[in-house]
C-alpha cells in the first residue's frame, strides 16, 4: 500500500516530470486532507479533496474537463489547447493555448473534441490594433510550466507572456477574469467560426460599443454524430464589467491560413455562411481593446441554445452584477452540497482514497449537462426537463446511475424525463445525444437500462418525482418492438432480432438502414435491455409481458458457440449468419493481446470481430441478469473460476472501456467464492487507478469511469435494472450515504478494517474479507449482495465485519440469476 500511495503522490507532485497542473494543487489537496484528520470537526469542506486534473494527461486518454461549472452545469469554462484535447483542455505542455470557451463536454473520447465554442484569447499588441494575432495559428501560445489551477467552480492558468486567465461559473453563465502585465494594454480576440470538431456551418456576431456588448451565434456540427446534422449556440459577452471598464478599440477580423488577415477597425457585423468549397474553416470574429490599461480585465458571458437575447438574459439573471468572488463561493456551496452526499471516515481512510473518491463523486455530478429551457429543433418549448451530451447510454448505464440511484433520485427524475421526452418528440428514447443532436448508437437502446434503474427502485415515488410509469413503459416498449427507419443513431434493429432471436450477421434487411457489424455484441446488448423492459413489466405487474421478455432475454444464448476453443477454453459467443451457421473469429481479436494494430473494433464499416471496442474474451462474460447460466456454459463453477482467473492473467482484461465495466472482476461471487471478487477489484484500482493527471485507464466517459472507480472504493457494485448491490469490500473504514429525498442515511461500517488491505496483493494476515454483514442488526441474507429496498431506501446502518480468513463464502444465496429463479418479484 505504502509504495501505491508514494508512487503516486510523487507523480502528481513533481512539475519537471508533467509541467502541468502546479504542483501546489497536490499540495493544497493532501494539505486539507491532513487537516481534516487532525481536526476532528464534522463541518469538512469536501470541495478541497477534489482534484479535477486527475484523467487529464495525454497518455491515457482520460480527456477530463477541469473547467470551472457547477454540477450538471450547461457551461465549464478552460481553455482550448491544440493536438488530441477532446474536452479543450489537456496536461501535454508540448500544446498551445488558443483560447478560453465556455462550452465543453467531459470525459469523452471524440477525436476531433467537443464543443470549444467562443474561444476568447488575451493578446498584447504592441504596435497596435492591425497587429494583433487574430486567427488560430497566430495567436496560439504555451502556458507557463507549472501554473494551472482548478478546484470545483474555478478554474485557471498562466500563458507564457504573463496573462493569467481565469473562471468561475453559475449554470449557463460565467466571469473570466484576466491579469496582464503591468502597463500592457489589454486586447482580446473573441472566435466566431472556430470551435473544436472546426465545425462552423455559417453565423453572426455584432458589437454593440456604447453598451459594450457583443452578441454571437452560429451553426456548429456534432462531435459524435451525423456529420449532415447542426445545431445552434449562442453567447453574450459583455465587456465593461457594470461600468468599471471602458473600450477603446472595437471591430471585427477574417484570416485563414494562406494570407488572408484582415482587419476592420470601427466595424461592428459579421455575418457569414458556411464555406462550402471545403478545407480549413473560414476565420473570424471580433477584436477590441481597453482603455486605461487596466490591469485586470473581466468579461461577463452568457451561453444560450435558443438565441442571442436568451444568452444576455442569462447572464443578467445568473450572474448580474455579481463579483468573481461571489459567483466562486456559490458555485463551491453548490458542489459542497452534492458532495457531502458521500461521507467517509477521513481520519481513518488513506488520504489517496479519499482524493481518488471524491474526485470521482465530482466527475459524478459534471454531466450530462443540464440544459433546460434551452431547447431547440423537436425539443424547442418543451414543458420537460432538458438535459444534453448523454455521452453515451452505453457508457452510464452500468455504473453511472446506479450511483446516482443511492443519493440523487431528484436528478435522476429529471434525466429520466429526458429520456421519456426524446420518444414523445422523436419517437424513440435518445441513445448519446450530444450537442443536441443525436449521437452513434454503440450497442443498442442503452436508455432501456437507464429508465428500468430508476423504475425498479423509486416507482412508489415516481409521480411525485414527475414520472409518469405508464409513459416509461410505452418508450421502452417502442424500443423492444419498433425500429427506427435508421438505427444508428437510436432504437435497435429489432426486425431481425425478433426474426432470428439474434442479430444475424449479412442478413437481408428491406425495412431499416443502418451499420450492419457488432452482431454478436448488439445481441448481448439487446438481450439485456429486453431484460430491463422485463423489470419494468414486472413492477407494473403485465405478467404476459414479463413471461414474453423473460425469454427474449435469454436470447444471448442464441450467440454462444460451444465449440470455439481459446486458450484451452471450450464456447465463445460468435456473430452468426441467419440461416444458423456461425461465423467464426478468433476470441483474442480485438483483445489487449491482439497483435494486428490495424484491426476495427469501434463503429467502423470493416469491423468484422462481431463485437463493439471489445473482444468475444470480453463480451463472453456479458450476461449480468443471468450470470449463473454463463457458469453452467463455462463447464461449471471450476471451469468458470480457471477461465476467469486466465482473463485476468493472461491479459485480455481492458479496464479502460465499458465492456471491461461488466461484473467480471466480481464473477467469483456466482461460483460462491467472493474472496477471489475482493482480490480482482484490488487488483483492479491498484494498478489502475491513482491521483495523477495519467490515473484514469481509459476515457471517463462522463463519468462512467468515476463512477465504477467509485463504487469498487465503497465495496459496492451494482447489477443494472435491479436493486441489487454486489458486496465486495470497502477502501474506507466507514461511510454514509445520505438521500435527502427520502430523508434517509444509511452508514457503512467495516469492523476490523485495515488500511493495511488497501493493496495488491493484500499482505497475508490482514483483514479485508467479508465474515458477516447485518443490516440493522439482523444478519443479511448473503455476504455477497444486499437489496436497495432493505438498505439505502430505509436507511440505517450496514456493518461489514472483515477477517484475515479469504477462504469464505457467500453464507447464503449467490447473486440472483434470472433462469435459477432469481428477479421472481418486484420490490
């Protein structure tokens, strides 16, 4: 443990070795943590243990945004950066700074990046207005070593010319505060045309100089979708901070990068369309300057999907005339309140842990991004809650509102009533809507699992929390029954699903378009998600429809192949032709040990492996409803537990993508060994997971990452579209999780914890495996799983006592699988 905790202390703190963020952030985090295990107060500030850096290197891909927001905020202010910065920012010093924006999304793995809209960048103009580096290439500039900073609502950092840039944020507004030298005169450069993806499909901008204001809006593509499709954004900066500031040279620019470099001084319109000769995006946008030369300048932004005028006017209702300072303090009570959900032992828990956690419960809460009344196309007026980048179902299902299912159920309403909302407008629930338009599907109608989560564990409070459960059912329905003309961007390919009772690979399909690959992974999707419209049937108690998708979820089954043998293992799933026959691939395609590079396992047309991101050594696992058939198609509890150690060991796990999500570092429970679950997941963070800017694996996806590191450090984890949580064992002594919804906290206590345990392997003689868990008082049924309904719905206390012994058992019924009785009633 001890070794895990230097090595990456050191690594966050050492400046030479990243260059960015400043060391004094690790500093300041481990300094609050000390502070809180010395003082023995109860009134701890849980914003100080947040390291928003952690996920933004450039070696892991994290692509984290550390902007400043609130949580679920519309906007997160950082600044841009050239090379692979899917979310504007990155820790790569090599990269230079080309402006600060207000929108961005977290966590995703578009290449081309997200959003980046209305970049502005300080300059300093010697030798005047015509001088000034207006266009991408010649404004670009380094950051100072060392100088980035950020904790939640803030966000900042030093160009190598000594501008300080700065923000904080509300939810569709924000301040940007920036220092310049002394006696330099402030210019600033505001982007019209360019944003990340270089999306720009036509807009305006006007300048407003006696107000000093300026407007601007245009149409921009998305970042993970249909490149024929565009959606509009809006800004409203103003620029003399309620009077203390006074312009002095206004007017517009357009640049390109073979010469052009023009500048209007004393003009005050741009209004441009879309270049549609092709290349590098047409340049523009505005350029002014401040009288006076102040030293600190502040702009006033508001950012709008609906118009220019509903930007103004929310920056005037959000911000007003607010200062830095108050707009900071409230956004820090905001995250303070959401992360006070969580409270853990401090004094007792190692301080890299508490760090790791509560960086992960932020991420939890930074999106999606919560756009209501900000609605356009279909969703324009909508009376529902509106929230964007869904970035995707596929990625959140398994852990992310899970998460959310213990301590936020108001949230989840909200979101739950976007997804409702996307089959009342469009037909069909959205799959990863980003930039308000849809996005690629990844393994079917994730949103299935997404709605059945919250219908399983809160219909008793559904209509109070706006849901009406009869309108869920009919969306989720419409996605088991009905395709989409086109179903890459939402719904499944349910016609020949239904036909076969597998998605066919090379299947003649006359009544739907849409990317014919993954066939073997979308039916494992597929089967799932009719698992959670069987859930939800089951609450609402439609016995017929429970017995009918009962039995379509068993249809991954219909992709197992016996005979494929790997490694010495017998039975894969395979994708298969219609007329029966199975198409074979090697079960190590698309594997960490696959040695072809060149190979497609994403969405690519020539993805021949059958299966999405993953491989068949992966996706053979994926049956989390009926995890003990998968024991009997293995050769039995033996087998199983062999070929699940050889996953681990013989390097096939890939704990950076969704499909590594699933429960397989948790199997063990279902061949009743749950000691060999607490040394995969140790396992698992150890050699994962730590505090750095490189201690994410993969993509944190808006937070699917944050929240399966999450719940492996509390000793939970979920089974989706159930109300069951799979015990493991805890990283911290004691933690509570408050839901002031239901007006409920339910304490978690590990008897005999070691912080000794908080290592792989964990040393002999240390206690870190279960003995006995009683809720209550009363003794659970099982060691290995607890119920939402006899637990975080009630509230009360849980004691996990742990022991050296890791021979134990489950002492009672493994996890519930679905053909071995399990899920026979609704709670």
């Amino acid at each position: 443990m001890v070794g895990w905790l230097l090595a990456s202390a050191a690594a966050a703190c050492i400046g030479s070795t990243y260059a960015q963020p400043s060391p004094e952030v690790q500093v300041r985090i481990s300094a609050a943590i000390a502070a809180a295990q010395v003082s023995n107060s109860t009134d701890i500030d849980y914003t100080a243990f947040v390291n928003p850096f952690i996920g933004t290197d450039y070696t892991n891909y994290g692509d984290v945004c550390p902007g400043a927001s609130v949580p679920f905020g519309m906007v997160k202010f950082t600044t841009d950066f050239t090379g692979y910065a899917p979310a504007g920012y990155i820790s790569d010093p090599s990269q230079k700074a080309r402006g600060m924006s207000p929108l961005h999304d977290s966590g995703t793995g578009s290449s081309l990046g997200t959003y980046g809209n209305f970049e502005v960048m300080p300059l300093l103009c010697p030798s005047g207005f015509d001088t000034c580096t207006t266009t991408l290439a010649a404004r670009e500039r380094y950051r100072k070593n060392d100088s980035d900073d950020a904790y939640p609502g803030y966000f900042s950092l030093t160009l190598d010319n000594d501008i300080k840039m700065e923000a904080t944020s509300t939810r569709r507004a924000g301040l940007e505060r920036f220092t310049f030298p002394g006696g330099a005169k402030p210019y600033f450069v505001l982007d019209l045309a360019n944003d990340l993806p270089a999306s720009f499909a036509g807009g305006t901008l006007d300048i407003d100089p006696e107000n000093g204001r300026i407007t601007i809006g245009g149409h921009y593509g998305s970042s993970f979708g249909p490149g024929s499709y565009n959606y509009q954004a809006f800004a409203c900066y103003d620029l003399l901070n309620s009077g203390t500031q006074r312009l002095s040279e206004y007017g517009v620019w357009t640049g390109d990068t073979y010469g052009l470099d023009a500048k209007g001084l004393g003009q005050t319109h741009l209004n441009l369309s879309q270049n549609l000769i092709g290349g590098t995006p047409y340049q523009s946008g505005a350029l002014f300057s401040y009288e006076g030369n102040p030293e600190k300048v502040i702009l006033r932004v508001g950012v709008s999907f609906v118009s220019t005028d509903q930007a103004c006017a929310n920056a005037e209702e959000e911000i007003g005339t607010s200062s830095f300072e108050e707009i900071q303090k409230a956004s820090k009570a905001l995250w303070q309140e959401k992360l006070s959900k969580v409270e853990i032992d401090v004094v007792n828990t190692p301080p890299n842990v508490t760090e790791m956690l509560y960086s992960s419960l932020y991420r939890a809460s930074l999106t999606p991004n919560n756009a209501t009344l900000e609605t356009q196309g279909a969703f324009a007026n909508t009376t529902s809650f509106y929230f964007d980048s869904l970035y995707c179902s596929w990625d959140t299902f398994r852990t992310f509102y899970p998460l959310m299912t213990l301590h936020s159920p108001v949230e989840f309403a909200q979101i739950v009533d976007t997804y409702i909302d996307g089959w009342r407008k469009l037909g069909w629930m959205p799959e990863c809507r980003a930039n308000h338009l849809p996005g690629w599907t990844q393994g079917g109608s994730s949103g299935d699992n997404i709605v059945a989560q919250f219908a399983v564990n809160y219909h008793n409070e559904a209509q109070a929390l706006g849901i009406d459960l009869d309108e869920l059912y009919a969306a989720l329905v419409t996605d088991g029954q009905v395709n989409p003309p086109e179903w890459n961007t939402m719904g499944r390919q349910v016609n020949v699903y239904k036909q076969f009772s597998y998605v066919p690979f090379a299947v003649l399909d006359t009544g739907s378009t849409g990317r014919q690959t993954r066939e073997g992974s979308r039916t494992l999707e597929y089967a799932f998600e009719d698992f959670a419209i069987r859930q939800v049937a089951q609450v609402l108690g439609k016995t017929d429809d429970v017995e009918y998708y009962t039995n379509r979820s068993y249809w991954y089954r219909n992709v197992w192949d016996a005979t494929v043998d790997s490694d010495g293992y017998q039975g894969f799933m395979q994708k298969r032709f219609s007329n029966g026959t199975f198409y074979n691939t090697d079960p190590v395609d698309c594997s960490p040990k696959d040695t072809r590079s060149s190979r497609e396992c994403s969405l690519q047309e020539d993805n021949q492996s059958g299966f999405y991101e993953s491989s068949s050594w992966e996706y053979s696992w994926y049956a989390p409803h009926d995890t003990g058939h998968l024991v009997e198609l293995m050769g039995g509890n033996t087998t199983f537990t062999d070929r699940l150690d050889h996953f681990f060991e013989g390097g096939y796990y890939l704990a950076g993508n969704e499909p590594s999500f699933q429960q397989t570092p948790i199997g063990y429970h279902y061949v009743n060994q749950p000691w060999r679950s607490v040394d995969r997941v140790r396992d698992v963070v150890i050699n994962n997971f730590n505090i750095d800017i490189a201690g994410l694996p993969g993509n944190d996806d808006q937070a699917a990452m944050a929240t399966l590191l999450g719940f492996h450090l509390l000793g939970l984890y979920p089974v989706p579209s159930t109300t069951h949580y799979l015990i493991v064992s805890p990283f911290t002594p004691k933690y509570t999780i408050h839901n002031t919804y239901l007006n409920t906290s339910t304490t978690v206590t590990v008897t005999n914890y070691s912080p000794a345990s908080v290592a792989y392997p964990i040393p002999d003689g240390v206690p870190a495996y279960v003995k006995s868990v009683t809720i209550n008082g009363v003794p659970a049924k099982s060691r290995c799983y607890i119920d939402f309904y006899d637990t975080f719905r009630v509230g009360g206390e849980i004691e996990i006592v742990v022991t050296e012994d890791k021979t134990y058992d489950c002492g009672g019924p493994v996890p519930e699988s679905l053909s071995m009785g399990g899920f026979a009633s609704a709670r």
